[in-house]
C-alpha cells in the first residue's frame, strides 16, 4: 500500500548503503573519532558557513534533545517549548528524567511566540520570589515545527533577540530541517539560521538517512566533556563511522538539499490536489506534512487505499488526518493518493 | 595495518548488508514493531530454548545496561558488580546518572564470586540499620568478562542461587557473549544461561552487527511500559526495524555462532603463538581477548607493524597488552601479528 | 507591624515549646523510631478513624511532596495537577529534579476538574502511540488549594472515582489542612477525606508547628523502604522526635482543629469587612487565605501599615492582593487591619 | 539507663531552647532572609576569619552532603571519598541519587590519603581514554572521620595541595566539628581549617542544636542559584529562622567550642579508662567516638546496664564496640560506664 504514515518508514538513500558497502571492511576507531566523522563535520561547517563550530552525531531525535537540553541547562533550570513542541509531549518525559522542566507556552500554528516568552522571562525576572521558580534557562523551538509550518525570518530573530536579551541558549530542533529550508515559503538560509540560534541538530533519521541527527554548536560552545555526557546518557555510539558517513554522503554534492526538495515537491502536489478538491485543512502546512480535517468515514474509506494517521479529533465525527511525505516518497504513491482523493 | 585494537573496528558481515539492501525501500512501521523485529525474536526464542522471553533491541551496550538495570531495580537500589565491571568504571557513569549505586566488589580474574556477594547480601540483612543503606537489589557480571575469563557453569550456579536466595534478579552483561559461548573452555550453553539468569543481553556490535543489542529477559519478566521506559532514555530507535533485521540475519543459519567461532579459532592461534614464544600472560584467557605483559620498548616496537592497546601499567617498565580479535580479524592479520612477534 | 504575608512567619503554638523543654535531655532513638512519634501516629490514626494508616513524618512541604510523589510513581509516571498547582509552579521543579514530569491540566478557582482528569487519561488510553507519552500515574490536588478554595465533598468523590477508574492514587497536600477542615462551607470531615484519597499530608510548617509535615497513607500502602527512599531525597530526620513530639501536641485534645478554626475566624471578619467596604473580591475564598483585586497605589498606602503581599498584576493599575490569617493572628492584629482598610 | 549510642539521642542545648521562646511570636520572613540568619553567618564569619565567606544553612547532614556535591560537580562528574566516607555507604545512596558517582578509595585510620587521591587523578589524566570515565570532580573528607580519627594539618595541606593541583574542589564534613577541633590531638585552627577547604559544614545536629547544618562557601564561591537548587533539592526551610537562631546562638560567646569541649572531656576520661582497664582499641580516636574490639558476651553484659552500638565484627567472638558522647553526656553518664567497665 502506499504509504504517507511517516518519514521514517523507509531504510536510506542508495548513496548512503553503497558507502558503507564500500567502507565496511575498514579498521576505523571507535566514538566518533574516524576520518569519516571529521570529513562530515568539516561539510556541515562549509553548509552552515560556520567555521567554528562544534558538531556532535547523535542516533536519534529525542536522545539528542535530551543530551543537547541537559548539558545545555544548569541543574536548576527548565526549557520553554511550545505546548505541541516535540519535547512537551511525544518523547515520554526524556526532558525530565534529565531532572528538568520543560516549561510550555501557548502556540499558535505550531509555533511558539517571541512576546510569550518575552512575558514569561519578565515575569520571571520581576518576580521577588523567583528563587522559589524553576529559572527559563533556554528557549526550544522546532523548524519546521511539529505541525509542518514554518517561523518566518522575523519571527526567528524575534525570538533569538529575546534569548539574546535575557543572555539564554535558543535551540532548535531539525529533526526536518531539510523539508523546512526547502519549502517555497522559507525565507532563511541554513547559515542564516545557524547565525540566530545557539545549537541545533540536522535530522538525519527523517531525511534519508538510516538513522543519525548532527548537534551543531554555532559559536564553539559545545559543553565541555560532551563525550562524556553523551556517554552516561547512553548516546555515545561506539561505531561513531556509521554517523560520520551517513552524514558525508548527506552532505556531498547537495544530497541532504535535493532529498529534501524532492519530498517537498511531492508534498505540494498532495496539497494542490486536496484545494483543487475541496478538501479542508486543518492549518497551512509549506512542507512536507499535511494535516486535513476529514469526516471519519472518509478517513476509513481512504485508509482502504492509502496508508496514513489521524492526529486527534476535532468533533465526534471529523478527525485530522497527517498526510506526511518523505525523500522516499514516489510519483507513483503521490498519483495514487490523489486518484484515491478523487472518489471521496 | 593490521588491528588487534578491539572488536568494534569494522562495520558488519556482509550478509546484514545484503539484507539491509534488500529491504531498504520497505515501508514498514516505526519503533521495533515491524516484522523483521517479530522474526528476530523468534530465532532469538528458539536458539535459547525460552518461548517464553521477551525481548528488546537497543542501539548500544552502556544504553543496554543502564536501561536494563534502571527499570529492575527500585528507585532506592543499586547494583552489585565486579570492580572491574563494564558498569563500574567504564561506562562514564551511566548507571548513577539513572540514580544507582553500583557496588563494586573485589575481582578475581575478572570475575565475582557469589560468596563476596553472599556475605555483601548477608551483613546487609543482618545489619539492624539497614534501611540507611543502599539496598543490594540486582547482580551484574559480564559473560565473557572484561579479561576475557569465563565464569564456570558451576560458579554461574553459585551466583544465580545467591540471587536466588535473596529474591533479585541476575543479570548477565553479554556484550561479547558469542565469543564466550563459542571458548573451547566454555561449559554452558546458551539455553542453560538462558535458565540461570532473569535477564541477559546478546551483544551485537562487537559480534558481527553494525551496532544493536538484544536483552532477553528469560522468565516473561521485561518490565511493564518498558518502550516508554527506553524512549525516556533516548533507547527507542525510531527505524527499529534495523535492529530486528540484524538479529534475524545473525539467528539465521548460526551466523552469530559460526562468525564467534571463527574470532576465537582466530584468538587461540595468536594465544598459542605467544605461548610458544614464551611471552608472559597477564591472565588466561580462553576467548578473543588476550592479555600480555610486556615491556614497554617492545610495546611500541611492536605497534610499528600491529595495532593493538594498553590496559594499564605493570610497573614503570612493563605494561599489559591486549589482543582482540573479532568476527572480521583474517587469517592474515593473525599471520602478521604471529610474524611480528616472532622479532620481539 | 501587622503581618498577613504569610501562614509561615511565627514559630509555633506554646504547648509544643512547652514539650520540647520538657523532653529535651530525653535520651532517645532516632530516625523517628522514638515513643512520641508511635504516640503522634496513633493519634492520627484515631483522627482520621483510619487505623490502617502508614505515617511517615518530614520536614517540609516542598520536600514532602517530592518523597510521595517520586515514591508512588512508577519511574515512567507523570502526576497530574491544576496549573497553579503547588508542585506545578512553586517548588522549583522538585518534581522533575526526581525525574517526573508535571502534567498541568486547567484550573477552575484554584481547582483541578474531575472531567478534565477523566478527558486527559481517556485520550491517553484511546491514543494507539501512547507509549511514546509520559503516564499519567497520579492525581495531585490541594486542600485548600493556594488560592483558599474548597472542593466540595461532590467534586473529591468525582476526582477520587476518575482515579479508581484508570487505577492511580489520589494525593491530596494538606499544607493547610486544618484551616480547610474547619472552614464554614468544608462539606467534609477528616476521616471522609482519608478515605477518599490514597494519600494526604497534615500540614504543621503552617498550622502551629515550627516544622513538619505528616504523610499519611491511607490504604497501608506506604511503599516498601519508605525510610531509605526519604533518606535517598535528604528528607529523614536525624531527630525524628522533634516531628513525633510536634504532632503529637497538635492532636492532643484536638489543639489542631482549634488553632486552625481561630484562624478562619479571624479571615472571616477581615472578609465581612472587606465586603462590607465595597472592595473588589479576586476570589471567594471561604478558608485563612483572602485575595482582592486592588489598586497599586492603594497597595502601597495599605502597606505603609500593614504588611501582605501582592500576588500578580490584574492590569497595568491594578494588582492582586493576599491577606494570609494563621493559628498566630490576633484580634488586635485583625482590627488593626479593618481600621487601615477604612481609610483606604 | 546511661547512653553513648550515638550523639544525636538528645534535644538541644537549653540557650537554644530559651531563646526559641524568646523570639517565638516575632514575625519573620522565611526561607532564611531573617535577621537571625544574618547576624549568625556573620558570627560564623567571625569564628572562620574568613569574611568573604557564603553561608546557607540546611536541615541535616545527608541533605547537606547531597546539595553541596550537586551543585558543585559538573553533571558528568564524580566525587572522592574514604571507602568508609559517610556518603560511599552511610546514606542510602543520596549522592548517587543525584546523579553523581561517589569514588571509594582506600582509608587508613578513617581517612583518605593525599597520595591516593594523586594516583588517581593523574591515572585519570593520563589515560588517554578517560573520557569514557567519570570526571573525578570533587574531594570529600569528614573531620573528624567516621570513626573519630582527625586529619593532621600536614595532611590537609597535602589533600587541598592535589586539589589546587587538579583544580578541583575540597569538600569538608564537619557533622562532628566542634568534637574535631577541640580534641587534645587537633592541630589545627578553624580559620586554617576554611583556608585549606572550598566549603566545609559546621555540624549543628550532633553539636548541641536541635537540628541543623552550617554550609560554608569559603571563597566566596557559593554556586549561582543556590536557594533555587536547595529547595528542588527539598531542602529549603520555610521557617529559616530556626536554623538561624541556633547557630547565632551556638556562635555567642564560644558556645558550640565550649560544648564540644565539654564532650571531648568525656571522652577522655572513657578512654583513659578503658585504657587503664587494658581493653584492646580497635583504632585510637582522640575524639568523642571510641571504639574497642569487645567479646560477644561482654558486649552484651555491659549493655545490661549502658546503651551503646556495636560497629561490626572483628570475629565469630568479637564485636567492635562504638561509644559516643556529646555535649549532652554528664558526668554520672560517664561514672556509670567506668563503674560498668570495672566489673566486666
């Protein structure tokens, strides 16, 4: 059946399996210390036009973000995300089990917004009492989010100058990087994004690789013994190669950036089809997710044909169906899906 | 240049890249509930004679360890382990960061004895204030150890009647279990350590895979929510299916038995090697890890032409080598290092 | 001055002074192994008409909280509670420093609705991915919750069946007990509380005590090594008498509820005076804590003779204010205060 | 019946307890921003000569311990200490339940040795692998020990030398201060004791206080956020103003130094007695804790008629025996037990 679930239904881009094929037999140390790794980060800083950052690959996205956010944070402090950030409520308290809180705001089209936390900080700050406060420590955010939407530019430097402002860490999570910076409505460049905010991670797992996501500390400010923490936190991979080359092929000849594209032109031509069809969206999406809301007896008819998720209700009878594409996606499952939407 | 350096050097056999190749286009379902996994576990099943275990996959052995240990022993208990244990000094903390003690008794050859953990378990019941201790609720060893010794059938019995008595469960770190299993001195099978312990992992990474673990635990006996329990650890690999079909290749056809075999026909030919050229052991070991002591000048005239490590001082003129061999150390390697020692 | 800032700004009620010289060069076990603290337990048990109960005495609230909390939960479980919440806002993430996450639900007048409860834990059970969520293990309420409400007899038994329902405890904090029991419209009695929850604590730091809380476990279900969990937190006293000896003066002819009824006495003239003067109620509060609505610059002149504090901003002219009665309000304070309002 | 089991068994010193009356209606601010707490960090500033110093005053020893190494190791590190330390095996594992490893090295006599701790760190530094280690972050010693020994000045200077050395923290457990620094064998001043260490506490609960430790910040170096992380620790006190009055007390005209005295007396005469008596000592302890090796039967003669511990076995047949006394042990408490002694 074809399948619009999820952008990690699938193995991994052919370049990826046809290097390790060829690398495979190769006597290499261990933790990250390969020339693989090194060749890898030295492609990202170029990507990034960042010289001097700092670039740790980690397995997956919620290990990431609970290495990132807990050595990040001091012991005392919590992490603002949206009420929908990936780390609010999909990653099964991670966040705390690290001893933090993570502190939620109202969103707004997946988004989190640069005045709430700005009231949230000076609240914070004015408050007499705040020692008795878990102190807002940094501010997490998701691009695209977790909603398929995008912060624009404005938005972005809005937040980063509050973070500025109040002197704490913005971090961003690119578990979809790739599908948010090659939407037709992105207005930022992955330097420009890796200037505004303090570390964020490249989503390997979602984006045509096996697995792997890569931390990037934009101004050399990786935490000391990172290896360390990463470690005691169980995410030190001990064939750190197998990150280093994904993350080489991914980033040799703009293969991370076509995937990318290509996902999102399938992506839009879903969308074209549901508005040519009438169809009603649950918000706005420019990549690579789309959210419908669909009768429940149209979703179950649908899913005869299509493989896909609901993601909540909204009444009794209509629930939001997520029609998420993927570097895997083909013309073929986009064809079909759209044949299928026609005999709603 | 040829490498003794450590059993996690090269990628994987071939036959996991094959299959990995095979099915990469897949589309199938997140987070080890695909059928690669389901098919794993039925080997893993049927070749430790258990129908009844459950099992799960994880990425790493120190996320293995601390995952497993977290989620069997309550919030105040900690685990008692050799000083020499993985857990004890090698794992960066990873069990305290989960908020255990790991108690650590004297070593002999690598081993624990179940009288030191009888009398730990005995003045710990026996004392009047006990409940201003840690309570001793968990019993770690590491088959083969990390000397490369094997515990006897009979001391395994010893430890697993200690554990017995005292109502905890026994757990078997087995990062390195094939090459234990496969010792031409080993006297158990797997079923049997299967039966004797309550849980126990069979170690991948270093024995053929490209990187997975699989904990077995032996009695129906995996903690309940325990998916949410390794996502809270960042252990819940979204693309689970690579860990299934890894496993699923390893339990097919004895691949895992045959490729352990091999590393310890390779291990015995360098054991005798050195034997024969009347080298000085710093313990007997009976699998794919060999230990010498040496003197320092002849250490590094030999890593002219061998990779290999240190493993600490002997005194300020002698050092213990080690020796590893793994799944992919050819016959020629073993040729080179047998030739190199013969001009120390 | 006056002082209303507070229930915690005076040391406590003489007979326990009176107690403590009087047993002073007691010799006596610690730990809270000594004769008073069995005295004080029984006491309790025949208050709460609960002689199943398991006491455990603390220090303070903060901490109190934590210890049940982390203890009752498995390691995955979240607790659930209003926004305002104590343990949501106040405790500088104690909560999560134990590695649970806080699961903050709306709150009506200070409360935590059943129906929000029943909706939280429903769409946890009916979401297919719920493993990838945190728990929800326990409800956590405050009677009277930190704005002086009450829920009704009504509203415990429709909290306390939602947690019968999905099988987790109910813990009510009962920093201020006492001044809830002993408001005009509490609808319920101590042993009916006792029995509706699975846990509650009898709060002392605030009614009359110079410290100490008393965690009461309703079903004999303290958990196992309930002094070495408190003990792991920091949280075991060395001298336990000093908390046996505490509450055992307290409910000794019924000197709890006494001092607890004068201080909702003296709130209640202040409120009669309040309304009686046309001012602007924030909430209706029936117990010893009373928020009004007032304008900044009528704080400031209010507070050249009487001490309280602000509790937030209405708007930019107006703020919260919060007058706190206690076991050591007096009448000349209470006239004192009604006079300095009649010239606002 | 005469006791010597530990130095906790009685209340408090009757100036503490007159002047908890005096000051018992006063109203006060919490969480230690009252003029008590002012005026006795600075007499303790005074006693310490150390005017830079940073004060915070907590409950009891095990929360201190635990909130002090927290908040100054880094997250990854580990923290030093005598294999007999009171935080490697005395407190149900608080420090680990915080994240962090406690090291245990060999003691000799109670105490850790300089040259161990040097071998230790620089095995660390070396070892080219040590970032799979945990960070040896911290020094923890008691003065006096766990079992009365002291520390001479020569050997403090050699512990802070290695700390300096490795830039590492000295961390002091003075829950028996005042029973170390007035003991005939101490050769060592409190302000030279503050100069040698990072922080130290000044026990209070075993010291003629009701309850209620001293952490000293000696170089103005008190972390960041220290209340915020003292109460998420649980280990803020509402009602500070207990913790101050007790020790601005114990800190008024040498109260705490003459008490200590006053138990070192004791002591003395004991252990003059037992020498006189020829019983065997199982190590020599010039201050209020004594210890000698005792037959099983005449262990339990004596405690027919004293109270006292028994601190392990040395055989089948013998115990070692502890005796402690305290500021609160009179003279007859100590003719008793001599008087006892004779006719064993």
């Amino acid at each position: 059946m074809h399948s619009f679930e999820s952008d990690y239904t699938a193995g991994a881009r052919v370049e990826i399996l046809r290097r390790l094929n060829e690398t495979n037999l190769e006597q290499l140390p261990g933790y990250g210390s390969d020339k693989y790794c090194e060749s890898a980060k030295e492609k990202i800083r170029a990507a990034c036009d960042c010289p001097g950052a700092d670039i740790f690959f980690m397995v997956g996205g919620t290990q990431t973000n609970a290495v990132v956010i807990d050595s990040m944070l001091p012991s005392y402090g919590g992490v603002i995300a949206a009420q929908t950030g990936h780390i609010s409520d999909h990653e099964a308290g991670a966040i705390e089990f690290t001893g933090h809180k993570v502190i939620a705001l109202p969103v707004y089209d997946g988004k989190l917004r640069a005045e709430d936390v700005w009231m949230y900080m000076k609240d914070y700050w004015q408050d007499a009492s705040h020692q008795h406060f878990v102190y807002p420590g940094m501010v997490y955010i998701s691009y695209p989010t977790e909603f398929g939407t995008l912060y624009t530019k404005r938005e972005l430097v809005e937040l980063a100058s509050v973070c500025r402002w109040y002197n704490i860490p913005l971090y961003i999570d690119g578990a979809r990087l790739g599908y948010g910076l090659m939407s037709p409505k992105c207005d930022i460049t992955l330097p420009e994004l890796a200037q505004l905010c303090d570390v964020f991670y490249i989503g390997g797992t979602k984006v045509g690789a096996l697995f792997g996501e890569a931390a990037v500390f934009t101004k050399h400010n990786m935490p000391r013994y990172f290896s360390t923490i990463a470690k005691q936190h169980g995410a030190l991979l001990a064939k750190g190669r197998l990150l280093g080359l994904q993350f080489d092929t991914l980033f040799t000849d703009d293969l991370y950036f076509r995937i990318s594209k290509h996902a999102i032109n399938m992506a839009m031509q879903i969308r074209d089809a549901f508005d040519a069809r009438g169809l009603q969206f649950y918000l706005h999406s420019p990549t690579n997710l789309q959210f419908l809301i669909m009768e429940n007896k149209a979703v179950r008819a649908l899913q005869q044909k299509i493989a896909f998720h609901t993601w909540g209700k909204v009444d009794e009878e209509h629930s939001v169906a997520r029609f998420a594409t993927s570097w895997s996606t083909t013309q073929e499952d986009v064809d079909a899906l759209i044949d299928a939407i026609k005999t709603l």
